[in-house]
C-alpha cells in the first residue's frame, strides 16, 4: 500500500467589489478592448478598505472545511500561499490558525508568487507522506491590489484580489499507481536569472516598503509559454502517460494566451480547461485553487478525474501538479 494525500474539500472566497474594465478607463490610459485582447479579462475583484490577506483566507478556508467532513480540530498543518501578507511577520498561517481556532501545529507561508499555490501543495503532500500530518489545510491567498500602481496601465488592469482553499487528508490504501486517488506528484523549478523580468519595486530590507508590481511583459509570456510547455512535458513523462488521459487542465489565471498554448501542447480543446480568467483577472497564488473550487462546486471535475495543475510567477517560479480527485 501506498500512503497518498488527497483532495477531501475545497473553498473560495472573492471580495465583493467588482471592477470591470470600464471602470479602469476611468482610472488608466486603457479600453475594454485593449485588456480584453492582451489578457482575456474583463473584469476582477478587489477587497474592501481594511480587508487583509488573512480575511480572505480565513473565509476560503471556512468552505473547504464546511465541505469536508472534519472539524477544525482535525487540521494539523497549515501552509499558505501568498506574496501579499498582512504583515512582514507574523506569517497569514498562524493568523488563520488562531483565527479558525486550530490547535498547536506547523502553521507557515510560502512565497513562490503565482507558483505558490503549487509549491505549498508539494510542501503539504511530502509532509502527509512523510507521516508528519493527516490532514493540511493548504491556501492560496492575495490582495494584489495593494501592490498594484494604479497610474501602470500595463500591471493594474492585469491583477485581482481573492483566496481558495484545499483540505489534504492521508489515505494509506493506495496502490502507487496512476489509477490512484490523491496528488500523484509535483513538479518545482525556479531560475532566478530572470528575478528581474517581473518584480516589485521594494522590500522591507531594501526601501522599508511594499513596493510595485514590474513586469516585462513580453519577456514573461515568452518564459512563461516555454517553461509550462516544458513542465506539461515532465509530468507525462514522469508517469508514462499521454495528454488525453488527462481530464482537465487547471491552470493559473494570467492570461488566455498562456494558457490555450499550455492546452496546445496537451493537445487539450478548450472545454477541458477551466477558465476563470475572465471574471477574476490574475489572483496570482489563489488563482489555482479558486479555479479548482469553482469547477468542483459547479459538476465539472468530479470524483475520479485526473487534472494537472500549473502555473509561472516572478523569481522566475514554474511548476505543476498531476492529481486524481
């Protein structure tokens, strides 16, 4: 038998506000059109004044949880996704925890920006198959809002606020095979050669502040159509399989054309992608598990599906994740 972390629940938060891309013509040098063609966004959600990271998370985590079928107490490892924390320290985990009320255990963030949702899904699984918890809640949460300069028409129409959330519980019944339920495996590159190609413009041991969002924004697409044309590539070889055994791509939310070429390379029609581009802009580390949520909650994946998930955020940060549901 082989010891498999699986996907028990999964939760999403959006803020209320709603800004088109009407709106931001009145904010910026930009159309409808324009963010339209370059994005495939029509328009995003931005959290209240005084709405934190750790807001959205917390209430991500609530409907992962209302879904499964455990209690708050059940939880023994928290690791969540973020670039954008309530505070340089301490970490969003430890706000959730105590926010949720979930007893002592690891509780941190990873920051691998866009990517993160993914590398925080491989830190919970190893840690599940290393016997070091049963059951992890696992987080991707951001206000990317607040790092946004909102006088850059080529960064502000782009991004998003939101969080989603999974439930991971040990399952020691497995069998070590693809036919297996749970995540399979995950795939974690980074090259931070290209750190400067999409940053921000400070830090708290450089100028004591949060700094921008910068971003090269031909140089990332190009990366970015490369290294998850490459990553899609690893993950079939690594299990011997081939791209119409997969049920459903899941990709991170930045822009059309850097997916459909993902879809390309997986030989995989548009209506096997989730797509929630359009109404939710680039949430960065939540963009994956809001797609993920949202296409469970609305009977698309199902029990029994295999999907990859992937994604590329600044550092440069890639990687991918094959799971069974």
């Amino acid at each position: 038998m082989t010891r498999r972390s699986r996907i028990i629940a999964t939760g999403s938060y959006l803020p209320d506000r709603v800004m088109t891309n009407t709106d931001l013509e009145k904010i910026v040098e930009t159309s409808d059109e324009w963010i339209q063609q370059r994005s495939g966004i029509k328009e995003r959600r931005i959290a209240a004044e005084g709405q934190t990271t750790s807001d959205m998370a917390v209430e991500a985590a609530k409907k992962a949880i209302e879904a499964s079928d455990i209690k708050v107490g059940d939880i023994d490892m928290i690791v969540v996704a973020t670039t954008t924390p309530d505070l340089t320290f301490p970490s969003v985990a430890v706000t959730v925890q105590a926010t949720l009320g979930v007893p002592t255990c690891p509780a941190f963030d990873v920051q691998a920006v866009c990517s993160g949702f993914v590398y925080a899904l491989s830190v919970a699984d190893n840690a599940i198959k290393a016997g070091q918890a049963k059951r992890a809640l696992v987080i991707g949460a951001e206000k990317m809002s607040s790092i946004l300069d909102w006088t850059d028409r080529t960064t502000c129409v782009l991004f998003g606020d939101g969080a989603g959330a999974v439930i991971l519980e040990a399952d020691d019944t497995q069998q070590g095979t693809i036919d297996d339920t749970g995540v399979l495996s995950t795939h974690l590159y980074a090259n931070g050669h290209y750190k400067d190609i999409l940053k921000t413009s400070g830090g708290p041991s450089s100028t004591k502040s949060t700094g921008f969002i910068e971003m090269e924004g031909k140089e990332v697409f190009r990366y970015a159509v490369q290294f998850l044309s490459d990553v899609v590539v690893d993950v079939l070889k690594a299990h011997n399989i081939k791209s119409d055994q997969i049920d459903w791509l899941v990709p991170h939310q930045a822009n059309i054309r850097i997916i459909m070429a993902a879809a390309k390379k997986l030989d995989m029609p548009e209506e096997r992608v989730v797509l929630t581009l359009e109404k939710h802009g680039n949430t960065s580390a939540a963009s994956i598990p809001l797609a993920l949520d949202e296409a469970v909650r609305g009977g698309k994946i199902k029990p029994g599906d295999l999907i990859m998930m992937e994604a590329l955020g600044g550092g440069l940060t890639w990687g991918a994740a094959l799971v069974r549901m």
